[in-house]
C-alpha cells in the first residue's frame, strides 16, 4: 500500500513537472501570449477579446498554469482563434484517427512478435531463429521515415487503393470496415513493422529463459502438448516485460503515428499540431501535448502498479533498480 | 523501433543468451555483419568529413553545368542521378551524413556526459538525491520526443529571428544545426541517466568497492577509480545505440519540417524530394538506403558491444 501511495505521489508530480515543460515551451521567444493566441493580425477588438476570455496570459508562467491547469480539469481545453474552433471539438474530430493508427500499429506489432518471437524461442539456433533474428534487426534499424517511404513507394504508388497524403479522412471501423481498413493499414504497418521486430527480440528472449525452467519440464514430463505449453503455460510467463515495453512505447507510438498520418492520409492529430507549432497556436499546443503526456505517465504508472499487484519480487527489484 | 529515445528498450532487445559452450567460442570473433557496419561507418565517416577536398564529390548546393533542365537517373555522370535542380544527389547524400552525424553525435555526447554524471550521482547516493533526479528523468522520458523536439525547434526558430537577448547575447547564432542538436541533446540525457543509474546501483553494491572503502578511499576515489570505468562499457553501447536512434528521430523530425534544411540533412532529403518520388525515385530511395545502412551499423557496432560486456544483468 505503501508502494502505491508512493508511485500516486510520483505520478502527480511527474504529470505538473511535464505538462509545465509543455506549457513553458510555447512561451520560448513569445514576448505577447495574448497576441500568439489572438492569431496574425492583431486587432484590437479580437485583443481585448482574447484578454476577456484569459485574462491570466499576462501573469507568470505558475500563475497562467494554475489557471490553465484548472480550466483543463473542468473541462474547458480553451477555444483556437486560428481554427474558429474550440479544441476539445478539434479533438473530438481529429483524435479517432490518431487513436486507430496507435491501436492498429500495437495490433500488427503484436501479430509480428507473437508468432516470431516464440516459435524462435521454442527453435533457438535452429534456421527459423536465425533468419527472424537477421529480420527483426533489420526490422529494429529500419527508421519509419524510411518504412513509410518504402511502403509509399512500393505499395501506395502502384495500387490505386490505397491513400497517400491527404487522400482519406477518417472513417469509423463500424461504419464501413472496408473503408477504414484501407486507411489505416499502411500508415500502420510502417509503424507496426519496427516495433514488432523490437518485441519479438523482447519475447525471445524471456520466453527462451522460461522455457528453461522447471515448471516446462515438468509440464513436458506430464505429456502436455508442446503447443499447450508453449501458447499457454510458458508465454504467460514470459509476457509481462512485452506488456511493459508496450506501455513505454505509448509515446513513441503516438508520434510515429502522427508522422505516419501525414505520409498516408487518415487525417489525424498531425497536420493540426504541426499547423499549430507554426503559428504558435497556445492552447492547441498545450492541449495535445498534455493529452499525450496523460496518456503515457498514465500507462506507466499502470504498468508499476501492475507489477506490484502481480509480482512482489519484481516489485523489490524495481525498486531497487 | 526508432522514432524516440528508447535507449533502455534496445539495449534490452540485444539479448544474451545462456551460455553455452559454442557460443563463448563464437563471442570473441565479431561477426561479418559487425565488420562491415564498422567498415561502412568507417567510410562514411571518412567521405563526409573530407567532402570538400575529395575530387569526385561535387558540390551539393550548385548544379552541375547542363544538367539543370530535368533530373538523370542513376548512371556514370550521377551516380546516384541528380535532382530536378541539376544537383548530384551523391553529392547531396555525403554532406547529408556529415549534417545527420554531427548532429546525432554531438547530442549523444553532451546527452552521455550530463546524464552519465546524473545516473552515477543518483545511483550512488540514492536517497533524496536519488529520488529527485529520478522524477527529472521520468519527466523527460514522459515527454513525447518528437513533438516537443518539433515545438522546441520551431520555437527557437522564433527566438533567433527576434531580437530577444540574453545576458547581452543575442540569438542570432541559433541555427537549425544548433537548435536541433541542443533539444537532441535534452532529450536524450535522461534514457542514457536511466541505464547508467541502474548499472551504477548494481556495481556499488560489488564486493570490489567495499574492498576499496574498507582500505579507506573517499568518496570520490571510489567513484572515479572504482565505479565510472565499469560503467563505461554499458555507457559505450548506449552511445552507439543512441546515435542509431537520434539519427531515426532526425528522420522524424525532418519530416515535420523542423530539421537542418542547409546543408540538408538525411532526413531533410528524405522529406523534400517525397513528393517526386514516382518521376525520380532515386532522389529518395538513396538517402533513404543510407539512412539504413548507417542506423543498421550503428545497431550492430552497439549490439556487439553490448553481448560483449553482457551489459543486460543490470539494464532493468
């Protein structure tokens, strides 16, 4: 109980410490917030508007965070004078097509290391094992600026079903699969492919120390399938550090997922934030950086508790390292 | 994976194998794959920082003389075709290394030094200490690398083209190349203070340095003599490691257009030249095959390093 309180604390102070990063790096070499906000021309009518609606912008930075921080947690995400459009509505909008590309790319990631990681752990050295472990190096180099070129030039280029930038907009997978299968299946494929090949690795390599273990000989000795002990008994036992990794990769899954937006179509988060860096669009910014900095502290401190519900001895080695 | 500072999750990725007795014999030969990564690195290395004298590099801003009209494909004049502009794309693709290596490297070794430095403090100090650098280290590692990197860039960018001052310094020498290497180097201090921290806590704990603080060495002697140089090993793998993912992570960040335009990095050739890539594809898939070759290498070099120490005992 103690280690949770712990970890809870540790949370909040990691999740102020950050999204205060995020807040104060839009400030860098902004002298007039109020006027970042207000958007190009600065017209006085818009101006005193802007001043009206945050009349905090021209306080310290702690004081605007706190004032922004609460507004947050109300609910209220600020109002973009760039989009005319409030930004919870732009995330309602946007963040569906983000959120596919993330979930698609940990669904192939999966579908990749699953089968490789453990059929090359059931054959190590045999030629299987070689061969993947050859791939999945290759699969770990490969950046995904590099993947998504590939895939576009190879795939998107030569068969007319498939999108490129800016030729799909966001479908639901329950309106129409089709539809949404063919938007999203490329941009995550570029993302699935390397970090599929990271957790194959990852899988491997804990499932080759497990299946040296006791309890799989003696399942082995009570004539259990090679298949049952295998898909079941070893692989639960092996899959805790891949369910980590996941957690980890969260972030980076989301920014790959915002590059692999631009390159494909789905019109995600992407085109959005990088509009907003551009004109310095303050509450864009500091909105969808602090979502995905939630998402992450969230699913790590998920992770931690996970461990400490499901293994006290890793709970000491954690602590510990 | 490879758009963010995962340093942690490659180094773990390279695992080691119980050993066996064939596998001992075959650690001390480094593998053909390892060989050629470093000849490449090597070469590469080599061409990009002497790009300016070699003869048969040419010049990677200026067109070549009757090419200008349309872009040649791969052949005995370009060898890896021009771009629609008439420049060498071979050209383009040397000094592209010497951007994407200066930067990454640059950023990998104020990122080694900080954070090393922080991962030694935390580790042997724990407590407080420990605690608080720990919260800095979760903060950054939090932060999505590419869109903050994308938002500090585009920010400095700003910042150098105000006149904002500082101390009496302006910011005018707040370049692309300085700009993006600075937030490089931000982000990759504290995966390298992670791994150096865990390692730290499990050499401490050594019989070796008791031993040496029993004989009476300070502090500072057990640190320097007896902890920094078993850490380095762990430390040369992450570099090497690092440098592969910083170069992905360029790759990003070019594309969001936040890179070094001038002389353009990999990741910069890479984004500009995609749209023409059904007309010319050589504009793009050379880059793009370096950038390959030398994250491939770097992986290698440090996956070498890496079963080489058997760094994996301490990383988690």
């Amino acid at each position: 109980m103690r280690y949770v309180a712990q970890r809870l604390a540790q949370f909040v102070v990691v999740f102020v410490v950050v999204t205060f990063i995020v807040l104060a790096s839009t400030r860098i070499g902004s002298t007039d917030p109020v006027q970042d906000l207000a958007g190009g021309q600065v017209d006085e009518a818009r101006r005193a508007q802007v001043l009206e609606d945050y009349p905090y912008l021209d306080k310290p930075l702690p004081i605007q965070y706190g004032y922004w921080i609460t507004d947050l947690v109300k609910g209220d995400w600020g109002y973009s004078y760039y989009q005319s459009q409030s930004v919870m509505d732009m995330f309602k909008q946007r963040a569906p097509a983000t959120f596919f590309i993330v979930f698609w790319s940990i669904v192939m990631g999966l579908l990749i290391a699953l089968p490789v990681g453990v059929y090359s752990a059931y054959r190590r050295d045999r030629l299987f094992d070689r061969a993947s472990s050859v791939t999945t190096f290759g699969f770990i180099s490969m950046p995904s600026l590099v993947v998504s070129v590939a895939l576009l030039y190879l795939v998107a280029a030569r068969y007319d079903m498939f999108p490129t930038v800016g030729g799909s907009d966001y479908v639901a997978p329950w309106d129409n699969p089709y539809e949404h299968f063919k938007n999203f299946f490329l941009p995550s494929l570029a993302i699935g492919i390397g970090i599929g090949g990271v957790w194959s690795r990852l899988l491997r390599a804990d499932m080759a120390l497990t299946l040296q273990s006791d309890f799989v000989t003696l399942a082995k000795a009570k004539g259990l399938s090679p298949g049952r002990i295998l898909w079941i008994h070893a692989l639960r036992a092996s899959i805790l550090s891949l369910i980590t990794s996941v957690a980890l990769q969260l972030g980076s899954l989301i920014s790959g997922a915002i590059i692999a937006e631009q390159f494909f179509g789905p019109r995600g988060l992407g085109d959005r934030l990088v509009f907003a860096i551009q004109q310095n669009d303050l509450l864009t910014l500091q909105a969808i950086g602090v979502v995905i900095v939630a998402v992450v502290v969230v699913a790590n401190l998920a992770v931690d508790l996970m461990y400490a519900v499901v293994d006290p001895r890793i709970r000491a080695a954690r602590a510990l390292s | 994976m490879s758009t963010t500072l995962t340093a942690d999750d490659a180094t773990r990725a390279a695992a080691p194998e119980p050993v066996t007795e064939k596998r001992t014999r075959r650690r001390r030969i480094p593998g053909v794959g390892v060989v050629l990564g470093a000849t490449w690195l090597l070469a590469l290395i080599v061409l990009a920082f002497t790009a300016d004298y070699l003869p048969f590099i040419r010049l990677y801003d200026r067109p070549v003389r009757g090419a200008a009209a349309a872009a040649f494909g791969p052949g005995n004049d370009f060898w890896f075709g021009s771009d629609s502009l008439g420049r060498d794309v071979f050209a383009r693709c040397i000094y592209g290394a010497k951007t994407s290596l200066t930067i990454s490297v640059a950023s990998i070794l104020v990122g080694t030094i900080v954070g090393g430095t922080l991962g030694v403090i935390a580790g042997y100090y724990r407590g407080w200490v420990d605690r608080v650098i720990s919260i800095f280290t979760d903060a950054l590692l939090a932060l999505p690398a590419i869109i903050i990197a994308s938002l500090l860039v585009g920010r400095f960018d700003v910042l150098a083209a105000s006149d904002a001052d500082f101390l009496g310094f302006g910011f005018s020498w707040l370049t692309r190349t300085w700009s993006v290497t600075i937030v490089f180097s931000l982000l990759s201090i504290a995966p390298v203070a992670r791994i150096v921290r865990a390692q730290t806590l499990s050499i401490s704990q050594r019989e070796y340095v008791l031993a040496a603080r029993s004989l009476g060495a300070g502090t500072r002697r057990v640190l320097v003599r007896e902890i920094v140089p078993n850490v380095v090993p762990a430390l040369t793998a992450v570099i090497f490691t690092g440098i592969a993912i910083l170069l992905a992570a360029e790759g990003g960040l070019a594309f969001l257009g936040y890179s070094v335009p001038d002389p353009p990095s990999w990741g910069s050739l890479i984004a500009d030249s995609r749209e023409q890539i059904e007309e010319a594809w050589w504009m793009t898939i050379f880059p793009c095959v370096m950038l390959f070759l030398t994250v491939l290498s770097f992986n290698l070099v440090g996956d070498r390093v890496a079963r080489r120490f058997d760094i994996r005992e301490a990383a988690l």
